[in-house]
C-alpha cells in the first residue's frame, strides 16, 4: 500500500483549495459581468437620465442666460452695439439682446428631449457595448452624429421664432440698420437664427457630455444596481 507523506498531503490540499479559489473567482466574475442586454439597457438608462437633466436645465429660465452655457454675442454684433452706445435707444442694446438670445435657446432647447430619446431607443448592443468601453465623451458623440441635424432642424425655426416672439429678430435688424447707416463701415448681416442655434446646440452637447463624464468617473451618480454593474465593467477596463 503507497504511503503519503506529510508534505505530500498538504500540498495535494493547497492546490485544492486554491483551485476552488480559483474557480469560485471564476464564478463570481461570470456573474457580475453584465450581458449584451443588461449594457444595452444600463447606457440607455444613463444617458435618459443625463439628456433629462442637460434638457430639464437649459430649457429652465436662466439655463443658458445665467450658466455657463451663455450664448454670448458674435463679434460682428459687438461691433454694432459698440457703434450705438450713444445713440438713443440703443444705449442698453448689448444687454438687451444677451438676454432676449438667450431666452431664445433657453425656450427651444425644450423641443430636444425627445429627438435624444428616440436616438437612444434605437441605440444597438453593439453601440451600448462601444459606447461604454469608449473614451468619456462617446456617448455623446454618438449623440451628436445622430441627431445634430434633426436639432438644428428643430431648433432653428423655434428660435427664430423665439427671438421673433421676444422681439430680438426686430431689435438686431433696427440695430444692423442703424448701424450700417453709419458712413465707411462694413455692412453687417441681420440674420441672427443660424448662429444662435449653433450656439444654443454646442452648449447643449456640452451640457450632455459633461453628465456623461460625471456619471463614468463617479460612482455615486450611478444610483442603480444596474448603473453599478454596468459601469463596473468600465472601470475594470481601465485599471
């Protein structure tokens, strides 16, 4: 009858053991890596819930006025309201037309919410799965190239007619008028739609972007279960 040593005994019980360590790690890592379903429906969740908040916030009186997604007059313009600080009543001209733009893109950047929805509903496992391994603005540079044009579509037309509504188109037209009136100058356009729109859709995605980072670099912004084993698989990634 073969006799086993000692020492025998007790390194044929370590590798025992260790193999089920191992295989239990094993195990437990295959249960916490999320599925192609569970990454799918973790970004749609994360990225519902920052497009809420960017939109919620930019839409709201103040959003882009007083934030730091104030959309600030282009130079030409500038030139303008310099020009007509001594002409009575344009003394107040730059102010007045900071704020009416802003109430602008503060008044269309409700239209956004659900453009971003549908684009996130039609989001793919492979996109998710991209996204979430991506660089921390991926998700909203997916955003951008799906659906800046139907924004701009949305938005531009609303503002127009937010600055028409708030009087912004006939004070910057009077302004440019005024302006152009004055001898030797270059002749300014009084078109001010297309440009408040990139502006008010730049700080838009700026707003969705910065969401996104906070809730990849931030483990308390991820307030579900979900959101927490999602982006765990993040995490692991970069370490």
């Amino acid at each position: 009858m073969k006799r086993f040593t000692p020492a025998f005994l007790l390194l044929s019980l370590t590798l025992v053991f260790s193999s089920c360590d191992t295989l239990q790690q094993i195990a437990t890592e295959a249960l916490n890596e999320p599925s192609l379903a569970e990454i799918g429906q973790g970004l749609k969740d994360a990225l519902g819930n920052g497009v809420e908040k960017g939109v919620n916030e930019l839409s709201a009186t103040d959003g882009y006025f007083k934030s730091a997604y104030k959309i600030l007059l282009p130079a030409e313009a500038r030139k303008v309201t310099d020009k007509l600080k001594v002409v009575p009543g344009f003394t107040n001209l730059e102010n007045e037309l900071l704020e009416k733009i802003n109430r602008g893109a503060e008044d269309a950047a409700k239209s956004a919410g659900p453009i971003f929805a549908t684009a996130i509903r039609s989001m793919t496992f492979q996109d998710a799965t991209n996204i979430l391994m991506g660089a921390d603005n991926a998700a909203t540079e997916y955003l951008h190239k799906t659906t800046y044009n139907q924004l701009y579509e949305k938005f531009n037309p609303k503002i127009v007619a937010s600055l028409d509504k708030i009087g912004a188109n006939d004070l910057w037209t009077k302004a440019a008028d005024a302006y152009n009136k004055i001898p030797l100058v270059t002749k300014v356009n009084n078109d001010l739609g297309d440009y408040v729109t990139t502006e008010a859709l730049k700080g838009l995605f700026s707003k969705i972007q910065e969401e996104e980072k906070n809730i990849r670099r931030n483990p308390v912004a991820r307030t579900t279960t979900l959101l927490k084993k999602v982006f765990a698989k993040q995490d692991s990634n970069r370490n």
